[in-house]
C-alpha cells in the first residue's frame, strides 16, 4: 500500500464559523486584504468577516472580485503590486472560485521579495511560499478551497493554466452553508456538476490510491439525492448543506491528483463558448464515462452505483432533464 497524503488546510463547516473562528483570524496577522466578488457581498459574508477584524482591531483593504469563472493573471500581478505598499500579513477571499483563486495568486505575490511578472509565474520562478489565506467560499463546485491549484488565463482569449504548488493552500476554509442561500436554482446545478466532476476524475486518475478514492465516493454518495431535488426545486438548507460537504471531499480528492481532463475540457467550453463551468463539465460528463467504462468498464459502474445510479443511461437521464434548456 502506498500512500501519499498533503492537505494542510484547516477546515471548519458549520453555522456562524466566521463568528466562532474569530480568535483563531485574528491570530493570523493585524492587516489584511479581502477579495470579495458580489456574492460574497450579498450572502452576508464579508460583513460578517469584516466584523470579526474590526472587533480585533484588524486594518483592512477590500478588493473587489469582478471575474466570474476565470482570472487574467497580468490583473492579479498587477493588482498585488497595486496593494504592495498596504503590507498585508494575510488575505482573505470570499465568494465563488474566482475570489477563491485571486486570494491565492495575491498570498503568493505578497510573499515574493519582490514584484515578479506573469511569465515568471508561468515559468516557475517565484518562490514557493504564501502569506496566510483564509477562504469563505459563498458558491463552491470545483473544491478550490482545499486544493493547491490556481486556474488563470495569460490573456483575456489566452491558453488557460493550472498552477499546482503546495503553497497555494489556504491555511483556514471556514464552510457556512447559509452564505449560499443567495445563489439560485441555475447556479447550484452548475456548482454540483462541478462538484460530481471532480470527484468522478479524482476516482478515475491514475495516481488515485484507495484511500483518495474512498474520499471522492463520500462526495458522490448524496448525488442521486440532491440531483432529484434540484429536478424538483426542492433547494432547502439541508440540500444546501449537503453539497457544500460534498464539495468539500471533492476538492479534497481532487487536490491529491494530477487528473483534470474533464475541467480542461470544461474551461475551452466556459472560455469559448460561454458556458458556466459547472454546466459545461455536466455536459462532458456522460461522454466521458462512456469513453473511460470501454477501458474500465467494473470502475465506472461501480462508481455509477455509488452516485445512486444503476446505469450509465439513467445518470443521462437525469442530467439532460437538469441541462436541458438551461445552458
């Protein structure tokens, strides 16, 4: 049995986290930047968090997030040099995968002796350390909380590129369910297809060892049961709560391989079509079990029954009545 196992991220999931982690922010530094994209203002977060370091006495900038799926890493360079001069000791993001991942591009920067370029980031050359992050995620989907990788873009129509370093984790994910009571009917089936999607290629990577696989079948065990309540609008706080925590063990799965096929593919369909990523990885899914069951055909069905699905045309079944008419 060989076992490789990294993730130093603590987690903590449950009602008014931020409030209760209060001690433990406070902790991480007396200046901090916040990125904060609309959802991470509306959900009620970031005036919980901006709460919590005005009672330690925190000083702090926001940055606002305006990327939806994607940052453009030249506007991450430039807006960590921009902040230079504030001199913060730790970064805190808030809202969906964008916030997440400009979080983790300025804890990188901030921690550089000096300014650097994209091209030196693309390349490697940049010390792999980070200042603390703290992430409150409002819309989840690809697990980036708990991951080391940050996506980005060169350019506005440029190569998308997936940077993996371990200094990428966040070094506290405080997951409240309720910070997702804003997000509608249409985003949640995007954040739970992102979600199935990475824990079905962190099942099926090469790397994975049975032990990250046992993660990512907790992850699937609720998608029969939450793929029928959004089928029937059924979105209440519990089926909120339950994919956040699949979320969780998704990203968690996911960030222990080098698998990402099925969310490369994903991005050119989000990048050149302008599909929202976790609809467009719903509509990869299917096609890509079908392709990988002609090699594996025991481990996809096994993965199948573990989704709550005794067949790969049932799990069509119910993802095109959730896509249909709605990408």
């Amino acid at each position: 049995m060989d076992i490789r196992f990294k993730m130093p991220v603590e987690i903590v999931m449950r009602e008014n986290c931020v409030q209760l982690q209060r001690y433990a922010i406070s902790a991480y530094g007396s200046r901090a930047v916040i990125i904060a994209d609309n959802l991470g203002t509306e959900s009620g977060a970031l005036e919980d968090i901006t709460a919590v370091l005005r009672e330690a006495g925190t000083d702090f900038v926001i940055a606002s997030s305006a990327a939806e799926n994607y940052l453009i890493l030249t506007d991450i360079c430039g807006l960590a040099e921009e902040l230079r001069p504030f001199g913060a000791e730790f970064v805190v993001s808030i809202g969906g995968p964008a916030a997440i991942n400009t979080g983790k591009g300025l804890s990188l920067l901030a921690a550089q002796p000096e300014q650097i370029s994209k091209t030196d980031i693309t390349e490697g050359n940049y010390r792999s350390r980070s200042i603390p992050h703290i992430v409150i995620p409002t819309k989840v989907g690809c697990g980036n909380e708990t991951t080391p990788f940050m996506t980005y873009r060169t350019s506005a129509f440029g190569k998308i590129h997936t940077l993996n370093d371990s200094a990428l984790f966040a070094r506290l994910a405080l997951f409240d369910w309720r910070y997702t009571a804003a997000i509608s009917w249409d985003t949640m089936v995007s954040m739970v297809f992102a979600t199935i999607g990475c824990a079905v290629e962190a099942v099926l990577a090469a790397d994975s060892s049975s032990f990250i696989r046992a993660i990512a079948w907790e992850s699937l065990a609720n998608t029969s049961v939450v793929l029928s309540a959004l089928g029937e609008d059924l979105i209440d706080i519990e089926i909120r709560r339950m994919v956040m925590y699949d979320n969780v063990l998704a990203g968690i799965a996911a960030g222990q391989t080098h698998a990402a096929g099925l969310r490369s593919i994903g991005w050119l369909l989000t990048r050149d079509r302008g599909i929202p990523h976790g609809k467009a990885i719903g509509l990869l899914l299917v096609p890509y079990l079908d392709l990988v069951r002609r090699q594996k055909p025991h481990l996809v069905d096994t993965l199948l029954h573990s989704m709550g699905f005794q067949s790969l045309d049932g799990f069509c079944q119910e993802t095109s009545r959730l896509l249909a008419n709605k990408t």
